[in-house]
C-alpha cells in the first residue's frame, strides 16, 4: 500500500513506516500530523486516483526531527573588477516517518 501526498507544494510518495524529508514544517519533534492532500492511493485491492484529491483519505505521520540540508555555495564574479561575493545557504527540512494510510 503506498499514497502520494502533496506536502507545501511538493508531491511525495509515502509507504507505512518510511521516513521522508520535506520542507520545515511547524510541528514540534514528536507530534503527529494528519496529511490529509491525497492525490492517488493505492492499495492490496484497487487503486483510487483523485480529482484532485482521494475523498477521506488521509496519512498519519510524526515529526523525527528539524535538520538542515547540506549547504549550497553560490559566488557572484566580474572579471578585472575586484568584485567578488561568497553567499551561503542551507534550506531548513523536517523528516516525516509515516505511521499509518487511511483510505476513508
């Protein structure tokens, strides 16, 4: 059984006890949260495909923890021009182990 979630604008694809990275959410480290955008589900018996989401289906999932993605260098250069800028950057992340599929 697998569902694929949209989490902050991005589609995931989520299996019972799989841990997912995705955009910070607000949700404090140990909390549950209801994903309730559920665009296609997949089950033992048939599948449902949403327009645009699956009616009463929902994912069940907990906050593991707050890391940060590795960082991403950018670097601005004019040539003969003593310009030169360093800028550095890492994107806040939230990891998701899904706890349970609920097809509604």
């Amino acid at each position: 059984m697998y569902a694929v979630v949209r989490i902050a604008g991005f589609q995931h694809v989520v299996r019972e006890g799989e841990v997912i990275t995705v955009p910070r959410l607000p949700d404090e480290p140990g909390s549950t949260v209801r994903l309730e955008e559920v665009l296609f589900l997949r089950t033992d018996k048939d599948l449902q495909v949403g327009r645009p989401l699956v009616s009463g289906a929902w994912v069940e999932a907990s906050v593991v923890d707050h890391p940060r993605a590795p960082k991403v260098m950018t670097y601005k250069f004019i040539r003969r021009e003593n310009y030169r800028r360093k800028k550095g950057h890492r994107q806040p992340l939230t990891r998701l182990k899904v706890a349970g599929i609920h097809a509604g």
